[in-house]
C-alpha cells in the first residue's frame, strides 16, 4: 500500500473520501517490527541514534507511530485526510501539509524517511525534486533512507489481497501490471470491499499510476541531489524489498 504525494495522487479517492477506511485496509501486524529495522538503519548509517526525523509522504502514520517517543518526528503529506488519518495515530507529533517535491521548512533534520510514497513520483524529475528536499532538510552527515517497494528489475505481473475482518472491516484485491515497459510507470487496479458499521457493503475500484525505475536511475539521482550513498544494508529478519541509503555530503570549503 503506498501514500500520495502529488496532485495526481490526491485525486484518489483511496487518499481523499475513503483516507478514513486505510486502517480497516491496510491492517497489519508488520509495523512494529518495520519501524524498529528503519530505526535501525537509521541509526547504523549515521553511526549514533538519531533525534530527528522527517518523513515524506507519511499518509496514515501507522509506521511512526512505532517509532520511540524520544525521537522528534515530523510528519509530512500532501493530502490533509490522511493527516487526519495519522494524527490518530500520532497525537503528540506535528503533522504538516505540503509537496514533498517542493517543501522547504527551514529547518534541519538528523534523518528523513521516504518509505513507499516514492512510487508516486512517475516522473525522473519528481524523483530529483525530493531527493533534494531531502537534502535541504537534513544537517551534513544526516541520513536519507528511501525504501521503494520494487525495482524495475525487480518487476512482473502480480496480484495481491488483504484487508480486516469484522465490522467495519475491508478487503482490497490489487492487479500490479505494467501496459507499456519502455516507460517510468506501472499500474495498480484496485478493488475495495468496505463493509459498514451497519452491515452494508460497498465496493469502489480505481487504478493508481506509480513510478518505475532501476537501481542505476534511483542512485544516480540520489547522488546528483548531494548524497554519498552507503554499502548495501541486509537485515535477515525482515523483509524489505529494496533499501537506497545515503549520507548527505558536508558543505565544502
């Protein structure tokens, strides 16, 4: 499941009228242990326990909500429904409402965290932008770590379902396909399942269109953004498909 950070994205209902269903949809039990790996890595890549972190594209805040209370953390996202979301979640955080490919909030972070909202960036120069917004909000020596949820090597053809039981409950099936390979993009058709608090069924579909891009292409433009990137992390106890992390450069002279 992934969080917007464009116009285009917003436009999702999955983000906007239905952003209060995303605990019922994406309701699962890996989160504790996904936030301590990042935490983790965080911390391993900068070489001391990180303070401070800014997260893009933060949408629910189910994950920074596992994150230690000793650690500031703000949380960013374009759509103000899924902020709503993740204040819930993170009532004692501050939450801000912005693009992540243009934000600038004069301040500076010890990490920045851009989980699996980057497969909303379908264009080369979307994925620069944040990687330079990352850049401008971290102090020399701070870390990013992007974790897409695929590479184009990595990509085929799938589906894939899950959801909650109960009431209120859903269910999602999602059909990841890919109708034209020469470019930066995939598809993802969704169909939701929502079952109210009275019992009532409803169903919505949509498809989201999400970036697709190789490992070359992702450290390319990590490192054009000012970022020297760290050795390959492998953590056996938990599954991330990919990890890109990279210190940001001390300002020369």
């Amino acid at each position: 499941m992934h969080t917007p950070c464009t116009a285009n994205s917003v436009s999702y209902r999955l983000y906007s009228d239905l952003a209060s269903w995303w605990p019922h949809v994406a309701n699962r039990e890996s989160y504790a242990a996904e936030s301590a790996a990042f935490l983790r890595m965080l911390d391993e890549a900068a070489g001391r326990e990180v303070q401070s972190i800014l997260e893009l594209g933060a949408g629910s805040g189910m994950l920074a909500s596992h994150f230690d209370g000793k650690r500031e953390v703000v949380l960013t996202d374009l759509s103000s429904e899924m902020l709503d979301v993740s204040r819930k979640h993170n009532p004692s955080r501050q939450h801000i409402q912005d693009d992540m490919r243009t934000m600038r909030l004069d301040r500076h972070f010890d990490a920045v965290l851009l989980q699996d909202a980057v497969m909303y960036l379908t264009h080369p120069d979307d994925l620069l932008a944040t990687f330079n917004t990352a850049a401008a909000h971290l102090k020399p020596g701070g870390v990013l770590l992007c974790l897409p949820d695929l590479v184009k090597e990595e990509f085929q053809e799938t589906s894939m379902s899950g959801g909650s039981l109960g009431q209120p409950a859903a269910q999602l099936l999602e059909w990841h396909w890919d109708p034209n390979p020469d470019d930066h993009t995939y598809r993802i058709d969704m169909s939701f399942m929502f079952k109210h608090t009275n019992g009532q069924m409803e169903t919505v579909h949509e498809h989201h269109e999400l970036g697709l891009y190789d490992r070359k292409t992702y450290c390319r433009l990590i490192r054009e953004a000012g970022f020297e990137l760290v050795p390959a992390m492998v953590y056996e106890d938990i599954e991330i498909p990919e990890i890109f992390c990279a210190i940001k450069k001390p300002i020369e002279g």
